[in-house]
C-alpha cells in the first residue's frame, strides 16, 4: 500500500464517527470444539488476513482528511495475543470479556485490530476478534475470516436466502463510471436520472423522518458494553415457518426481535402499547457476483419499522412484512452510502451534527448475514458457532446481530450498559418469542389438519 493511499469517504467517516462513549468496532466470536493454539492462529493470520495490505497499516488524520500510514515496526504478537478466563469460566464470563473488550480503544499509532485467543475454553478454545469499521464493513471482514478457514471454498460460501438484502443499481464510489457509460449509451441515460431523482428523494424523505420516540433503549452512554448471546435456532425451522405464513427468514428474525424488545420494554415499565420503533439496517451494495473480499465500507442504511407495541406474534409478523415489502426497491440504502461518503469529505465539526440528525432516527442497528453453510475448520479445530457485533454510531447504544452459520441462525446482542446492563435478559425474550411463534403455527397445523 502506498503511504499516500487515502480513506475513501465512507471510510474516513467510520473513522471520524469514533468516541469513547462509543467505538466504532467490529467484534466478532468464534467458538471452537478443540483446541486452536496461538503459533497456528499467528501462522493463519499471517497467511490469509495480513495478504491484505491495509491490515499492516493505520489511519492517519491530515489537512485533506486521512491516509493509510504502514506501521514499519509491526509486530503480530501485538495483535494476535492470548487472553485467559478462569479455569471454570461459562458462558457469562466470556459474554462479559466480549463487552469488555468492545469498549476499550485501540492502541495509537498501530493497526486498529486484534485477534484474543482464549486458547483453554471448555475443552476447545474461543476467539474474539475486534477491527475497526474504517478498514471494511461486515461482508468484507466476513469474506477475509472464511479465506482462513481449512479448505475454504464451496463450504465457506455464504448462505443465500431472502434475509440478504437486494443488491441496487450502483454504488456511490461508482457513480462516475456510470456517469461515463451514461454518457457513451445516451439511451440508456434515463435509467441513470430517474436512479439519480429517487436517491435525492430518499434523502429529502429520510430528513424529514420524526426522531425515534423516547424509551430506555435511547439515552446517554457509557462507553462500558455488554454483550450477550442465544443458543442458536434452526435456519430450516425459521425457513419453514416463514414459508407456512407467506413472509420470508427476514421478516421471520426481525418480527421475533421486534417481539422480544416490546416484551423487555415492558417488563421495565416503559409503555409499549401501540409503540413503533426504527432499527438501522444495513444493506450491502456490492455488486451480486463480486466475490473479492474488497477492503472498505460499501452499504448503506435502511430504517425498517419494528412494531413492538404488537403483542400477538402472527399481527407483529405481518406488520413487519408489510413493512419489508414497502422497503423493497427503495433506494435508501444507496441514499445513506452516498451521505456518508459525503460526510466523511467533509471537515471534521461538521460530521458530529449530521451523524446526529440521522442517528435519532432509531434506537438501534439490526444486522443480519448470511454466513457459510456447512461447518469450518481453522488449522483442524472446527468452529461451532459463530458470532459478530457492528458498532452503533452516535448516540444509538444497541446492537442485535443475525448470522446464518452451518444451518441455524445465532442471535447476539450488545448494547452500552445504561442502555440495557443485562442483554441476555433480552436475548431469553428472543428464544421465548420464536417458541410462540412455532406453538402458534404447530396449534395451526393441527387444526387444519383435524
């Protein structure tokens, strides 16, 4: 990488959006069935995350916005480290060395990653990884970690079902090739205008949009996050329900979620009835049959309503297939990347109020990723489960992760501790909230049947 390579503008804006109270890191958790030792994860990463040359390198503010700087002293024993939990440590202690890990900052002037490997996990090991979102967003990190995989290729494919989000016409880094084309094939040139017209639409329409009403899940931050985790469900099970009901996996997962944040809402006393929140979700806009782990950040946003005043479960999912539906072909996602390009081109004070303005918006990120289909083995210990975490920006203080692994689906949450101080409380109403969506349908089905 020359030293003169610059953040693009998305990426600069990840990087400017950083606060104590809320790092803008990626973490993720694989758990393993057997031991995984720290000379083959060292010799792995070596191999297949550190052939990308940005991962030698840290960003650098300047007078024209911030360039990649390789860091000439790089050691790897200051990334891929060990990290030890007591000798009978559960699922608690290592929830709580997650959040631990998510809320401390990186060390100035090296790399913004690190790989802690708890080599001695209930009879395997586990490995927590955190990277800052300037280097690359969710589906590009995820691309790199399968590339370390044994064997990667077929079985380390991501899953494809409807909860991947609808690829768009053309991304923001690419609007000038289109522009170039446009130009060449003037017949086609409508298509670019009426793309053009629809995205400035989106960014009047998403402007004008209220603030997310008030409840426990907005607030001040800490800077402390707490992370929890469900058992996983079944990816066939949510596949079939949502075919029984004529809603897709997506609307299957978010009703769900939608479900369990109304019921933890009011256990806490705050009112619910009739209550409408927004989750930011994010949307991956590269092209469909690009399969390079591209290095930056290409998604957008879409703000997906979450019904979570609705108590009975077939009324919610409903809602939030209509929902999904009026989302479908919109061009926010394309909308929010072209914005935070923008943002990210922009002097630093001017970032602060337009991460604001969009970030009121919701009252937390939702991400959902197709992950590999079939098990994976790292240097021969294979991986039982999966997790990740994306960072919230501004004033937002709650993530819910969704990764599709190996045939189930693994919920995660993390939120900043003001927020919610016991996420697994949350995650419990989840697994609570699919079960009544199953009973409802099997009471269904034997109805019918009889």
């Amino acid at each position: 990488m020359a030293a003169a390579e610059r953040l693009s503008g998305a990426d600069r804006a990840w990087l400017m959006m950083d606060r104590p109270t809320n790092r803008m890191t990626i973490v993720g958790l694989i758990i393993y069935s057997s031991p995984l030792r720290i000379a083959a994860l060292r010799a792995l990463v070596e191999k297949h995350f550190l052939a990308h040359e940005r991962f030698f390198c840290y960003p650098e503010a300047d007078a024209l916005g911030a360039r990649w700087v390789r860091d000439v002293g790089f050691d790897i024993a200051n990334h891929v480290l060990t990290t030890k939990l007591p000798a009978r440590a559960d699922k608690h202690d290592l929830e709580r060395l997650v959040g631990r890990l998510a809320s401390v900052p990186f060390t100035p002037g090296r790399p913004l990653w690190a790989f802690h490997l708890i080599e001695h996990w209930q009879g395997g090991s586990a490995l927590i990884t955190r990277i800052h979102h300037c280097y690359a967003d969710g589906i590009a990190l995820m691309r790199v970690m399968l590339s370390m995989a044994d064997g990667h290729g077929a079985a380390a494919r991501p899953v494809q079902h409807e909860a991947q989000a609808s690829h768009l016409p053309f991304g923001a880094d690419s609007i000038l090739e289109k522009g170039i084309h446009y130009a060449l094939h003037p017949l086609e040139a409508t298509t670019l205008a009426w793309d053009s017209l629809a995205v400035a639409n989106e960014l009047t329409h998403l402007g004008t949009l209220a603030d997310d009403p008030p409840t426990r899940l907005k607030g001040p931050l800490s800077g402390v996050r707490r992370a929890a985790w469900l058992e996983p469900i079944s990816l066939e099970e949510v596949r079939t329900i949502g075919h029984v009901l004529g809603c897709t996996v997506n609307d299957v997962l978010v009703s769900t979620l939608a479900g369990a944040l109304g019921r933890y809402l009011e256990a806490h006393r705050d009112t619910v009835a009739g209550l409408t929140i927004r989750a930011a979700v994010p949307v991956d806009l590269r092209a469909a049959d690009d399969s390079d782990p591209l290095m930056g950040n290409r998604f957008g946003l879409v703000f997906v309503d979450l019904p979570v005043g609705i108590r009975h479960p077939l009324e919610r999912l409903y809602a939030v297939h209509g929902a999904m539906q009026r989302l479908k072909g919109s061009h926010q996602a394309l909308a929010t990347l072209g914005l935070m390009s923008f943002v990210g081109n922009l002097p630093s004070p001017v970032e602060e109020p337009a991460t604001a303005l969009f970030t009121a918006k919701a009252s937390l990120v939702a991400s959902n990723v197709p992950g590999p289909r079939e098990r994976l083995i790292f240097a021969g210990a294979p991986a039982s489960q999966m997790l990740f975490w994306v960072p919230q920006s501004g004033s937002i203080g709650v993530g819910v992760s969704m990764l599709s692994y190996n045939g189930r689906v693994q919920f995660g949450v993390i939120a900043d501790k003001r927020l919610i101080p016991k996420p697994a409380a949350l995650t419990a109403l989840v697994a609570s909230e699919f079960d009544r969506l199953v009973t409802l349908v099997l009471l269904g089905g034997a109805v019918l049947s009889g």
